[in-house]
C-alpha cells in the first residue's frame, strides 16, 4: 500500500537493524516515505537498508549510537541534506536481562547503561533532528507495555519506558502549536530475535493474560506505527497506545 501523501518525506527510525525497528521502516518505506536506517549495528543495519531498496523502497543506512551525543550530531548533519525531516521513530533500546534480577540487585552500570540509550537516546535524537522537521510532523517513540503492567525484574528497562512514556506526554505538549504529534506505542512482548532469550516462564505470563492469547508478531504493530506516521492521525498527540493482544488495558 503507498499513501501518496507520504512520498518523498523522510522518515529516519532508530535501531532499524532488525525486530520491530526493522518491521516500521520496511512498512514506512512500503508506504512511501524516504526511510533512514540508523543503527548501531553496521550490518544489520545496511541489511535492512538494502532489504528495503530491494522490495522497490527507498533507504539509507546511517550508524548511529543513540547514547553518544557526538554521533547523535552526526545523525542530524547527515539526513541535514534529506530535510525536512517528516517523521522519527524512536525505537532502538537495550532490554538486557529480562526475568533477571530484583530491583534491589541491579547493578548501577547496567541501569545507567539502560538509561543513556532507552531514556536519554529519545530525547537526545529528537532534540537533534527538530530543527530539520517539517510542519507537520511525527514523533512516534517506542514504549513496552512492561511499563504499563510493572513487570518485576525488570526495574531498569521499566523505568527507562516509563521515562519514555513521560517524554512523550511532555512534548507533545510543547510541540503541538508547531504542528508535530508525538505519541508513544507500548508494545507487548513479541516474538523476534532479541525476545527468544526470554524466560519461557515470561512468555506463559503473556499467553495466559492476554485478551488475544496467541503469540504476538512485529506485524501485528507496523499497522499502528503507520497510521500515527500517517495523515490521519493529525489530532493524536500525546497518547500511549499498547500493542499487546489486550495483555494490560487501561
Ligand atoms: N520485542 C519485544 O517484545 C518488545 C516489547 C516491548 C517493547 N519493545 C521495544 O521495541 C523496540 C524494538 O525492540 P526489538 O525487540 O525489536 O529490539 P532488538 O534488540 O531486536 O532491536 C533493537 C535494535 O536497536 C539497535 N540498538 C541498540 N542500541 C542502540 C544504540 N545505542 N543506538 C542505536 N541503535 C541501537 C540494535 O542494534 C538493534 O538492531 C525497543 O524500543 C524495545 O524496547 C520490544
């Protein structure tokens, strides 16, 4: 499906070098828009970017590291050239040791790793890549419904979403008048790569309560992240829309 309205605008979404990240843009490009790969991981990230240039799209690989100031920067001199910039995903995040330790046992090195990218990663590429957007805009900043139900064990990612949730809802509020939504997708626990390591006991939490029991699947989101990305969704600002089979409702 091409949403004629998309073509030519530029999407950039971060971590889009496989799992969900990779499933938005291929579906972004699917849809018509110009899509930035930027992504840590250099060959996942050029695969994603060629896998999109094969299926007839158009997409453009850039390292990124979300954490790193400097390279953020980078990020922001290099799509310069593709502005305005028409929409952002912010996806790429670190979900280290899920079902593993209590809150008390964390280790601070991890937690502060876990923030810089989930946390300080959003924030650090929207405050870059704003002075490129155009009116109107999109910011579509990925969350995890593990926010929204307060999954134990996972005190660290949880609050690094939750950051991300409270991001979302701050600005949206100061980036309404200039003609940008940004809206949160709180993702359920889905079945690509970095998810197989996974406790199975985590997976039978999710089977046994969500509405809709069955395995969730990166395309059972892409819909969503499209419409926000979309014409459509123009008065949508500032909300968290949870993606899980009903598994938290609220
Ligand atoms: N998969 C799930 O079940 C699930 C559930 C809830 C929320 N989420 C969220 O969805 C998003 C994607 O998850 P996924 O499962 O596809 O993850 P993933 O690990 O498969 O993909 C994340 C990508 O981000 C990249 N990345 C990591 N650190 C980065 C950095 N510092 N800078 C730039 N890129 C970086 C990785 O190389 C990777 O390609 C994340 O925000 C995650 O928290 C996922």
């Amino acid at each position: 499906m091409t949403d004629a309205s998309a073509e030519r605008r530029t999407v950039v979404v971060t971590g889009a070098g496989r799992g969900l990240g990779e499933a938005m843009a291929r579906r972004a490009a699917a849809d018509g828009f110009r899509v930035v790969v930027a992504e840590l991981n250099e060959e996942r990230g050029s695969r994603t970017a060629a896998a999109v240039r094969d299926a007839g799209g158009e997409a453009e690989f850039v390292p990124l590291d979300v954490a790193d100031p400097a390279s953020v920067e980078a990020l922001a001199a290099r799509v310069a050239a593709a502005a305005p910039v028409y929409g952002l995903v912010n996806n790429a995040a670190l979900a280290n040791g899920v079902g593993g330790k209590e809150f008390q046992d964390i280790d601070v090195e991890v937690w502060d790793r876990l923030m810089a990218v989930n946390a300080r990663g959003p924030w650090l590429v929207a405050r870059h890549l704003l002075p490129l957007m155009s009116r109107p805009g999109r910011i579509v900043n990925i969350a995890s419904d593990a926010a929204l139900y307060g999954s134990p064990r996972l005190a660290h990612y949880i609050a690094s979403k939750g950051a991300v949730i409270a991001l979302t809802r701050a600005m949206a509020r100061e980036l309404g008048e200039r003609g940008i939504t940004v809206n949160a997708v709180a993702p359920g626990l889905t079945e690509v790569e970095a998810t197989e390591a996974v406790p199975a006991e985590r997976h039978a939490l999710y089977a046994a309560n969500r509405a809709i029991s069955r395995p969730q699947q990166p395309d059972d989101l892409v819909g969503l992240v499209a419409f926000l990305l979309g014409e459509e969704s123009r008065y949508l600002t500032g909300q968290v829309i949870a993606v899980n089979g009903g598994f938290t409702m609220h």
